[in-house]
C-alpha cells in the first residue's frame, strides 16, 4: 500500500476494497465522505456500506473524482 493509500485521501468518486469481518474483500465506489470514515456504494445495488480505517484496504483514484473542502 502505497503511503498516499489511506481513508484519509479517499474522496467522492473513488473505488474503495474493504475487508468484511469474515475476511472478504469487497469493492465499491464513495458516495459520502466523512471525517473518519467514507460510505460507499457496493456492487450498484444501492446498498451502502460504512468503510474506515480498521477495514480499509486500498483505494484507486475514479475518474469523476471530486476534491470536497476539509473542515477545520
């Protein structure tokens, strides 16, 4: 995992793996991105899943990526 690879820089748009705790990975893409942990949306079925960092495995950047503001 490369040192930018963190939930920290994942954003509105990106691809994001998980692990469930069964020890499966699965991927989806962010819908809602909050300070400690993003939503993502699984497989477009619309069914949403809550990803942070104890679960976060890797994350590509997506084409419609958008940079959101950080709050203070």
């Amino acid at each position: 995992m490369a040192c930018t690879d963190t939930i920290d820089n994942a954003e509105v748009g990106d691809s994001v793996t998980y692990r469930s705790p069964q020890g499966q990975e699965f991927t989806g893409r962010v819908v809602i991105r909050m300070p400690e942990h993003v939503v993502i949306n699984v497989g477009g079925s619309g069914r949403a899943q809550c990803v942070d960092a104890h679960n976060f495995v890797s994350m590509r950047r997506g084409k419609n990526r958008r940079e959101m503001v950080r709050w203070l």
